[in-house]
C-alpha cells in the first residue's frame, strides 16, 4: 500500500511541477510583457498598410465595416476588400461603397459549382491586389475596436528588429447567457496561451479576425500549397508554418483589437469547433506535444488529487495537506496570471476582465469537456464545412 502511494503521488507531483512551469513560462508572458507601443511613433513613421477583408454574404457587415475602416486614423492605407462568390447583394453593396470611397478596392471571385474553394483563395487573391508589403486582415463580420486599431497593430512592428509577423486579439461581444461566456472565456484563454507561445517559444496561432504579415513573408511561404486541401488554417496553420519567436510580435493592447458576434446556439457553436479541430493535427510536433501535455496532465492533476484524497485520506495526516497545497499552487498561479492578463487585455470593459478571469476556475475543471462534447456533437452532425 506505502509504495501504492508513493509512486501515485511521484505521478502527482510530476505533473503539477509540469503545470506550473507550464503556467510560469507560457500563460505569464503577457504579464510580463512590456507593450508594442511606443508613445513616440505615429502613422507617419509607420510603413503603409493595406488592409484585407474576405467576405463571402457579408452585404450588412460590410456597410458598418467599411466606414469604421476608413475612419481609422492612419496616415497611408488601402482597403481591399475580396468578394468571395457572395450570393446576397455583397457585389451590389461593394459598388455602392466605393462611390462613396473611392479609395476602396474590392474584386470579386465568381461563383463556380465544380470548384468548391476554401477562404485561402480569397485571402491570395486579397494578397496579391494589396499595393503594400504591409498587410492587415480582418473579417467582414469583425469591427476595430477603436479609431486607432491599424495604429496599434502596425506599431508592433517596431517591438524588435526583424518582426515580419503580428498575432492580435479579436475577441467575441459580451452577452447573457452561459454559452457567451464559454465562448468568451475559451477564446480569451487561447489568446493567453497562443501569445506566450508566440514569445517564449515559437508561434503557432492567430485569428484571421486580427492578425498581420509581410508580403514578402507570404512569398517565402509555401503560399498554402501545404495544407490547400484542408478547409480552416488560411491563420493558424499559415503562422504555424512561418512564424519564428524572432519574427513574431504580440498585440494585445485594447485599442488594437477587434470584436466580432459570437454564436448563439449551441449547435453552431458546436460545428465551428468541430470545423477549427481540424487544423490541430498540422501544428508542429514540438507545439502539439506541448499542447496535449497540458491538457494531460491538467486532467491527471485534478482528478488524479481528487481520486486519491478520496482513497488514501486516513492514510496520512500530511498527504491531504501536501495534495491541497500543490493544487491550491497551481490555481492561485492561474488565477494571478489570467488575472494581469484580462485587465492588460480588457481594461475598456467594465467588470468584463474580472469576469473572465473569476470563470477559470469552473473553467478549468469543465471546459475540456464541454469542448469535447461540442467536437462530437459538431462530427455527429455530419455538417459540411463552410468558407470560415
């Protein structure tokens, strides 16, 4: 029973030191890190952008984004706009706001039933109309969450030298309900962890919602020749492939984030996710390795305690302290983590951050399986997949 016991708690301990170099090393990088913007520079001393939108049936969207768009304060900017075989009034609306925008380009692809294309084609052909080396993309379901939104994420390219790839924030609308702060919460965690990887170790992640690269960085890419085939992955799987820690720069700011509507119902929310597991599997060995490691020992940590202070707490008076103070650890070394990180990241919405980061504790026990059962209800469905 004594060596029972001994190697439970070796296992125990093994991976709670492994969730807390975890915590530590990825999901504190955003508390430590210093900013992007430097207070000195301004859009004149910033390179030119062109900004990419992809939008397929997108016609309402369009006429709230486009203004906010040009409305941004940026000295030198162009808005492309892709028309991905749309079939509302996207080509009509398009027309109808380049009279009054003369500057916005838009193009559209036709539709064709023989040849079923993911969003990647529209986003090279966003790619190959931008006039700039510098480009931004956004969704057309997406708005800047403030008139300096380009502003912040271009000044991001001045964080170190080299940086030829920005990862950003594009977060969800708060709502009521349950699923809204699922939602919420699992993309604000995400962002947390994505971002870290981003400056600890290497990129993997970003939300074609808010995200930024070089023309010249997508020339020296495989230009999605690698994962064509595969619906998701024209951001994830793209950074996955060419992002560096060296060439990669984080923007979290408030000013340089978008916001999106999030699902509504379950179901949808349940076929997105099944769609964006898809792209899991392309990641890095180095990267997934570390990413089911987590998720492992996250679960071995708290069922595993759970478990065994259940079975062995007569056993030893000193076994429930030393389990309790391990877990208790690693929760408080959350919980201050996700809390620096939800005020840095949510510090325009009042009592937003402070609720994202009071749900990681529910979150953390829960939210594994909520994502599961949403993977399976989304595969049972048998859903075909969508452009985004």
């Amino acid at each position: 029973m004594e060596n029972e016991l001994l190697y439970i708690l070796g296992a125990l301990a093994a991976v709670g030191l492994f969730q807390l170099f975890y915590w530590s090393f990825f999901m504190f990088r955003i508390s430590k890190h210093k900013g992007n913007n430097d207070n000195s520079l301004n859009s004149q001393d910033l390179p030119p952008v062109s900004i990419v939108v992809c939008a397929r049936n997108e016609s309402d969207n369009l006429k709230k984004l486009v203004p906010a768009l040009m409305a941004q304060r940026y000295k030198e900017k162009q808005i492309v706009v892709v028309d991905d075989a749309s079939s509302d009034e996207t080509e009509l609306t398009l027309a109808q706001l380049h009279s009054e925008y003369p500057s916005l380009y838009y193009t559209s692809i036709p539709q064709d039933r023989t040849f079923n294309h993911s969003k990647k084609l529209a986003v090279t052909v966003g790619i190959k109309a931008a006039k700039y080396n510098h480009i931004l993309f956004t969704d057309a379901d997406c708005m800047p969450t403030s008139s300096e939104w380009v502003l912040n994420m271009m000044q991001s390219y001045s964080d170190k030298q080299g940086v030829e790839l920005v990862v950003g924030y594009g977060k969800y609308a708060k709502k009521s309900g349950l699923l809204n702060l699922i939602i919420r919460f699992e993309t604000f965690f995400n962002t947390v962890q994505y971002m870290g990887f981003a400056v600890a170790m290497r990129p993997f992640m970003g939300v074609g919602r808010n995200m930024s690269y070089t023309k010249s960085l997508y020339e020296k890419s495989s230009k999605f020749r690698k994962n064509w085939k595969i619906q998701s992955g024209d951001d994830d799987l793209f950074i996955s492939e060419v992002g560096t820690r060296k060439n990669t720069a984080i923007c979290f700011d408030p000013n340089g984030q978008t916001i999106s509507e999030p699902k509504t119902s379950w179901k949808e929310w349940s076929a997105q996710k099944s769609r964006h597991v898809t792209t899991a599997p392309y990641y890095r060995w180095s990267i997934k390795t570390m990413l089911v490691m987590e998720l492992l020992s996250r679960q071995l940590l708290l069922w595993g305690a759970l478990a065994t202070l259940i079975i062995y707490w007569n056993i030893n008076e000193i076994l429930p302290i030393a389990i309790l103070s391990l877990l208790a650890l690693r929760w408080i070394l959350m919980h201050v983590a996700l809390a620096i990180a939800a005020t840095r990241m949510h510090n325009k919405e009042k009592g937003s951050g402070r609720l994202l980061w009071l749900a990681s504790l529910p979150a953390d026990i829960l939210l594994p399986w909520i994502q599961l059962a949403a993977w399976i209800t989304g595969r049972a469905s048998k859903s075909s997949n969508r452009w985004k």
